[in-house]
C-alpha cells in the first residue's frame, strides 16, 4: 500500500447494505490509525442483523428536533443526511432491531429525488395528532391560485405585484407573522396568506 495515494475502503454489508466506499486523504503515518479506525467500525456490519418486521396501522409521526437518516435500521450505518425538525414524515414499515423500534420512512422533498428515504428510531419521533399539526414546518402545500409576495417583509405586500400558480405548491414554512406564512420554493421565499397553507392530514 502506497501511503501517499488515496485508499479506498469497500465494504459490502449482509444484509441489504449497498456496496460504498470510503476514502482516505490523509498521507503518512496516519492513514493506517485512519484504517484502523474504519475496520472497526464495519466490524459490526460483518455480523449481519436480524430484523424483526411488525404490523403497524402508523401512517405518519412528527420529527420535533432534527435527527440523522439512516441507511439501515442501525445507528451510525450509513449516514442518508438530516429530518429537520417540525417534518412530518411517512411510515412505510416499522421493525425491532437488537430491542429497539425504527421505521422506514420518506422525508419530504422539494429538489432531486436522492437519499429521501431510510430509517429513523421511533424514540426520535412523535405522534402526529391534532395539536402538532400548527407547528408544522414542512411539508405543506399552499391552494392553487393563492397570491404569492416576494418582498423581505410583510409591510412590503401592499407594493408587491403578487405571482400565481393554478396548482397546489409543495413547499415548507420558514416563518408565521400576522397571519401571513413565508414558504420556501425553489430557493426562493414568499409570503402567503397562513389561511391558504394546506398542512398533512392526521390519521
């Protein structure tokens, strides 16, 4: 091994884990500590799991603090990115792993379909009832056709020409003020009337 060239890692994991790689830029002595490092982290994978799938009726759950998106039904597998807080996200499966709940969910996406979907713990979550559904951040949708203001403030509606869809807008909340929401589309925010936002539905 040439300790002045990048080292790749693969790894495959029993079970379902997809074939990735880990790279090392680190040059000298220190790549070995590096690898060491690594080697002990894929010991677990190396063991397989068993995964226990249960009957659930769980539709939706409220994420309330952001947490991690995980590539498999253990902590620190693959890392898919972050649930920001206030998401409502969609249950597909729920299973038991080593005495601990996760659900396979989607988190809301507004850009390209990519690492949308994987596991979360249920201790992360919440459910979604009735008096969570205000503190909604995404996602929402706003009416079709509902007058959209792209100015910095509310006082500034008054003199804005406002921009109209005829269908609904998938999007997420930044702020509520007096009655008005700032959503964000397509890196850009506008402000709405908060009567015309469309928040997921409680089971």
């Amino acid at each position: 091994m040439h300790l002045d060239e990048e080292v790749y890692v693969f790894m495959s994991i029993y079970y379902f884990m997809p074939i990735g790689i880990y790279r090392v830029f680190k040059h000298g002595a220190g790549v070995e500590q590096e690898l060491s490092v690594k080697e002990k982290e894929l010991e677990k994978f190396k063991k397989g799991i068993t995964i226990n799938y249960e009957s659930s009726a769980i539709k939706r759950r409220f994420v309330e603090k952001e947490i991690d998106l995980w590539g498999l039904p253990i902590e620190n597998s693959i890392n898919l990115g972050k649930v920001y807080a206030f998401t409502v996200i969609e249950v597909f499966d729920m299973v038991e792993v080593d005495g601990v709940t996760w659900f396979y969910v989607s988190r809301p996406n507004f850009a390209e379909p990519v690492n949308y979907k994987g596991w979360i713990k249920e201790e992360d979550t919440v459910p979604y009832t009735a008096d969570k559904v205000k503190l909604v951040k995404r996602p929402v949708h706003v009416k079709a056709n509902t007058p959209l203001y792209y100015c910095d403030s509310i006082s500034d509606i008054d003199k804005t020409e406002p921009q109209k869809y005829d269908y609904q807008i998938h999007c997420s909340i930044s702020e509520i003020k007096d009655g008005y929401a700032l959503i964000d589309l397509g890196g850009s925010s506008y402000w709405v009337k908060e009567r015309a936002v469309i928040y997921p539905e409680v089971d």
